[in-house]
C-alpha cells in the first residue's frame, strides 16, 4: 500500500473537521487507510489495533505527511478488557463522533475441515469485536449523537465457489443484521449506524491471493469494471457516512465491489 506523504497529501481536506473518531483495526488494511484519511480530514482519531509495531508504523507516516492527531492504542478487542482499554483512552476526548469497527480475524476453511475452534475464532474476531468496541464507546457516543460505521461484505450477501468462507459468511451475516438493529436502539440517542460491504480490496493481507490464479479469476470474472478496489476507495465512503453529509442515512448497507454483486 502506498501511504506516502505525496498520497495522503491527496487526502488533505476539512470534511471531519471538529469530529472525534475511534477506528479499530488501524494497523493495516481498510482501517489503516480509513484512520489516515479521516486525520486528513480533519477529525481526531484514535487508533486501535492489536498489532502494537504496526500502530507505530502508522504514527510514522502520518507525522510524516504532516495530518492531523492520531492517539494509537494496542488492545485485543476480542476481550472485555481490551475494549475497556481503548474506551479510556477515548473517554480523554469530550466526545466519541464516529466509531469504524475495522478490526477483525478470520479463518477460511471448507466445512468438511474447518475444526470448531476455526468458526468460534472467526466468530469471536468479526462479531465479538463489533460488539464489545460498540458496547465500551456507546455511553461516549450517546451524549451528543454519532455515528457508527460497520464492515459488513460482499460474503454476507452471496456465496463465493473459490473462497471457503463458512465462518466469515456467518460473521459478516451477523455484522450487517446486527447494524440495523444498531440503528435502531441508536436513533433516539441521534446515534446512527452503517456497514459497508466491500468486494475483494486490495490490502497487505489480501495481496497474497494475487498469486492464487483460481480465485483472481473468479474475483475479475465478477468486476463490472476493470481494477480491484483499495483501502481509499472504502475510506471515502466511511468519510461520508462519519460527516453529517450523511446525516439522514443510517440502518443501510452500502456495497463497494466493482459490481461484483449486483449480477
Ligand atoms: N479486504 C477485503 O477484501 C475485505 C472484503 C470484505 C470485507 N472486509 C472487511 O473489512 C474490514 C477490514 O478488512 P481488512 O481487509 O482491512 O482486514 P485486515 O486483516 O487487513 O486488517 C484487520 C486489522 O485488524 C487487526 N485485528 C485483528 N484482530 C484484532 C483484535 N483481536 N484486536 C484488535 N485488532 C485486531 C489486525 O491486526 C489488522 O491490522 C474487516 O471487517 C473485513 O472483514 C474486507
């Protein structure tokens, strides 16, 4: 991925400014791209990530290109605990304005193979995750309202031949049902909720099936257009739905696949 000053520098602009954001999962990937984005424009982040190197990795290249404040926070967010963790370092902010749930784990097997341990690991990375961040920074959310923004996919809405994604089908189900009702208990409280739902994007993680001709066969034979998707096409739509351009949209799923699954 290239987070160079020249690239974040192209992200540059006032559309969070004023808003406070918690982004978990900031280490790499989606999240990582969505945290940047969101100090350029303008809002203060906090970002959240097991992963304690890679949070420094991020700092180092948000100082470097010059963006706005991101505190970074190590946590396991399967725990209790860790989400606790990050909720008292948000709870230094006067208010939590948008929570991005990035961070999750999960573990590709066919049914016939996958152990138990697999699908409840799968399940405790992408629902636990979701649940217990949402539940730590909710009481910070409700005085003044915000919004929450989900990960949902493309898998949640239609099954893939080449990719064994039993669990991560049944997490991500779980993501997209669990925002609405979000929505719903968050309305009164001006709280609103989305998921977005992404195609196969580009991510250091993801890199590794490029080599897998099986699966990126499949993948391109679904693109309506010509290119894979990346953290920054995802990053504009979760800028979107954190301002108050938004203001009137929340329960929704938004899909972010070239098409993929639109046929
Ligand atoms: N990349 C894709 O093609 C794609 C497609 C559909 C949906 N999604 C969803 O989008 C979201 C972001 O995906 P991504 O591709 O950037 O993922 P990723 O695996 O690249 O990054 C996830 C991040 O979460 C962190 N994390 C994992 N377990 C954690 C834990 N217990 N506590 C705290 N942090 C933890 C990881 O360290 C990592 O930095 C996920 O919910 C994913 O399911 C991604």
């Amino acid at each position: 991925m290239d987070y160079s000053p020249d690239t974040i520098g192209g992200w540059v602009g006032n559309r969070l400014h004023g808003k406070t954001a918690v982004v978990t999962g900031a280490g790499r990937g989606i999240g990582k791209g969505i945290a940047l984005m969101f100090a350029a424009q303008g809002a203060r982040v906090i970002a959240c990530d097991i992963n304690a190197d890679a949070l420094c990795q991020l700092q180092d290249e948000a100082d470097a290109a010059g963006i706005g404040e991101i505190v970074t926070v190590a946590a396991d967010l399967t725990g209790e605990e860790g989400a606790a963790h990050l909720a008292d370092a948000a709870s230094a902010l006067p208010v939590v304005s948008i929570l991005v749930n990035a961070a999750a784990i999960a573990v590709f097997d066919w049914i016939d193979s996958m152990p138990f341990s697999a699908w409840r690991k799968t399940l405790a990375g992408e629902l636990d995750t979701v649940f217990l961040v949402t539940k730590a920074i909710w009481p910070l959310m409700k005085a003044r309202g915000g919004s929450i923004v989900n990960f949902s996919s493309a898998n949640a809405h239609v099954a893939l031949d080449t990719l064994p994604a039993i669990a991560h089908c049944a997490g991500k189900g779980g993501v997209l049902a669990m925002t609405r009702q979000l929505a719903m208990e968050g309305g009164p409280h001006g709280i609103r909720a989305n998921s977005i739902a992404p195609g196969f994007t580009l991510t250091e993680e993801t890199e590794r099936h490029l080599n897998n001709e099986a699966m990126m066969k499949s993948v391109r034979a679904k693109l309506m257009i010509d290119h894979l998707g990346m953290p920054q096409d995802i990053g504009w739509l979760a800028v979107y739905l954190g301002s108050e351009e938004s203001r009137y949209v929340t329960g929704a799923d938004f899909s972010i696949d070239g098409g993929a699954t639109a046929w």
